[in-house]
C-alpha cells in the first residue's frame, strides 16, 4: 500500500472478507503466511473449481463477447496443429501453447466484469461449503 492513499482493492471491494478476497491470490496466500510451493498446490486443488468460474463466465450474457473470444481463440490455438514454435522442437514446442493458454485464462478474468466474476466465484464456494457440511 502508498503512503497517503488507500489500497485500491479494499476501496474496491468494501471492507471483510470481499476485501480479502479482492486482493490478488498472491497477497492472500502471502498474508496468510503460506510458502510459494504450498501457493502451487492450493491452485491445483483449486482447478475443478477454477474450470466451472470458466465455464459460468463463458456463459454469462453480462460477460463481453471478447473476453469470450480470447478464451477461445487461445484454446484453438492449443488444439489446432499450427503453433508459432513447433511442436517438435522439445520443450519450447509445448511451452509456448501453456503460455498463451495462462495468459489468455488469466486475461479473460481480467476483462470480464469484476462483480460477475464475485457473483459466480461466490456461488462455486458456496456450493461447495454445502458438499462439506
């Protein structure tokens, strides 16, 4: 945070835990006095739930349809045979295609509208509180 001013994801998002959960993951987890591996794991447990925000935000008519075509587009490029760095050189052939597929994901977030995503993250973790209890 500056001097002087106030942190921008707390004005944002208000005060509690929708503050908290505005900051980025990477605060968070460093707040919560979590390692960088321990970070790493917690996103791969987090994937199921990350693929059904995708989803429901792909669906969603509040999102912009070019959020909705960057997530494509970089997931046909993954698909398609094509590639700016071939396939067949060892390891860049198949960096470059996760590259661009977590660059446009993350993206995508970025671009869809900061209360849809709130709304649908929500309702993912409440659904999934409810299969605990």
């Amino acid at each position: 945070m500056r001097r002087g001013r106030p942190d921008p994801y707390l004005a944002r998002a208000g005060h509690g835990r929708a503050a908290a959960l505005a900051r980025p993951p990477t605060l968070r987890y460093r707040e919560a006095g979590m390692t960088p591996d321990r970070t790493r794991v917690l996103n791969v447990l987090h994937l199921p739930n990350f693929i059904r925000l995708y989803w429901r935000l792909l669906r969603d008519r509040r999102v912009s349809v070019w959020p909705k075509a960057l997530l494509v587009g970089a997931l046909a490029y993954v698909v398609m045979p094509f590639d700016l760095v071939p396939d067949v050189i060892p390891f860049v052939g198949e960096v470059d295609d996760v590259v661009i597929f977590l660059a446009a994901a993350r993206w995508f977030l970025a671009w869809c509208p900061p209360a849809v995503v709130r709304e649908h993250a929500a309702a993912i973790d409440g659904r999934r509180q409810a299969a605990w209890q």
